[in-house]
C-alpha cells in the first residue's frame, strides 16, 4: 500500500491510500476517486513523493543507526565465561598459588578456575598472570 497525498479541485488537501501509482491513476481516470469533504472526483495527485506503508515491513528495512543488533550481551556473556569455567579445572583457594606455578611454568599450562581474593587478583596481575575475574556459578551448578 502506498498513501498518496490528493488535492481536488475545490482545493481540498486529503491522503488515499492505494496499492500503487498505478491504481489511484486508474480510479481517478474512472471517477472513482472522491473528496471526502465536497465529493468531486477530480482529483490529482500531488506532487510530493508517496510514502511506502511500513506496517508489516520493517524488517526489510535498512538497518537504522541506533537500531537494536544481536551483539553478545551481559547474559551471553556470563554464558561464555560459564562455559570457560566447566572446562577450567577446579583449584578453589590454591588458585593464587597454582595460577603462580603456571605461570613460572612449575605446573602443567591448563586452564583453572578457583577463588582469590580482589587483593590475590591484583597480586596475580601485578605479577604479569592474566586472571579474569569472573561470575562463576557455584561449583555445585557446574559438572
Ligand atoms: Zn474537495
């Protein structure tokens, strides 16, 4: 559908809405186009360019700036992390330590998880070992 903007020739300014250009010249040429307000049938179109209804459309639409995308959120996030830590192995509170003997290359390089405290972290940090503080559910929640 489109909605073209109409002008009859009492000077009435009314929109119709037709299934194209097209359709509203052939009801126009046989008269069957009306004013709403004083129901002469000559009407022209005026010469602004008709809007496209967009009910139903929007998804073919251009994308707008702003628009919502599926870029990863907080909870796919969280999900990724989960997903990490299941396979991390478990060294709750030795996990200063054994992240330190990876790191000096004392233990098997692998992936761990486990518990430190905010001032264990920024030790490990300052140290140059990469810990990522992480929402991990409770062991209990992870098999
Ligand atoms: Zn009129």
């Amino acid at each position: 559908m489109i909605v073209l903007n109409l002008l009859c020739d009492h000077g009435h300014h009314f929109e119709g809405w037709f299934a194209s250009g097209d359709a509203f010249r052939d009801q126009s040429d046989r008269h069957l186009v009306h004013c709403p307000q004083c129901q002469t049938s000559g009407i022209s179109q005026l010469p602004s360019a008709p809007h496209v209804k967009r009910a139903g459309t929007d998804v073919a639409l251009p994308e707008r700036p702003g628009a919502p995308v599926a870029a990863p959120g907080v909870a796919q996030l969280h999900q990724a992390l989960a997903a990490m830590a299941r396979q991390a192995e478990n060294v709750g509170e030795r996990f200063p330590e054994e992240a330190r003997r990876i790191h000096y290359d004392e233990a098997p390089a692998r992936a761990i998880r486990g518990i430190a405290t905010a001032d264990e972290t920024r030790d490990l940090l300052e140290e140059g070992i990469l810990v990522l503080p992480a929402p991990i559910p409770p062991d209990d929640e992870i098999h």
